[in-house]
C-alpha cells in the first residue's frame, strides 16, 4: 500500500500532479487530510499494469490540495 502526504510550505494556487503505476499487481493507496476530493473520487487502489494521474492546487484558504482530476489509463 501507498499512503500519499505533505511536506513542505505550499502556496496558493500551487499544482502537483501525481503519477502512479503499480509493477502489474494492485495496490492499496490512501490520502492524509490535506488532500480534498473535489467533483471527483480519489482513488483507493490501483489499476493493475494501469497508469493512474491525479493533479491537484493547492488552495491556502482551506489549507488543503483540492485534487480536481483522476485519471487512469483505458
């Protein structure tokens, strides 16, 4: 399993996008309070042998990476 957090000082507005293939096997994932699902679903495991991206902006008022798009591979 993958468990995704922060480090760090982000600013407002500051984007991360997140790539994720497993080695053919799927795997657990989960989030730390600092990402917010927004009109979207987080992903709770992988995709076997599937690249998965999820991008994000960071919004300072909330204090949390609003994650805005979840992708995977057809």
């Amino acid at each position: 399993a993958t468990i995704f957090s922060t480090t760090g000082t982000p600013v407002d507005g500051q984007q991360i996008m997140i790539r994720i293939k497993d080695a053919g096997t799927a795997k657990g994932l989960t989030w730390d309070a600092a990402f917010v699902a927004i009109g979207v679903t987080l992903p709770t495991t992988t995709t076997a042998g599937k690249w998965t991206y999820v991008g994000a902006a960071y919004n300072s008022a909330a204090a949390k990476f609003h994650v805005l798009a979840v992708t995977t591979e057809s």
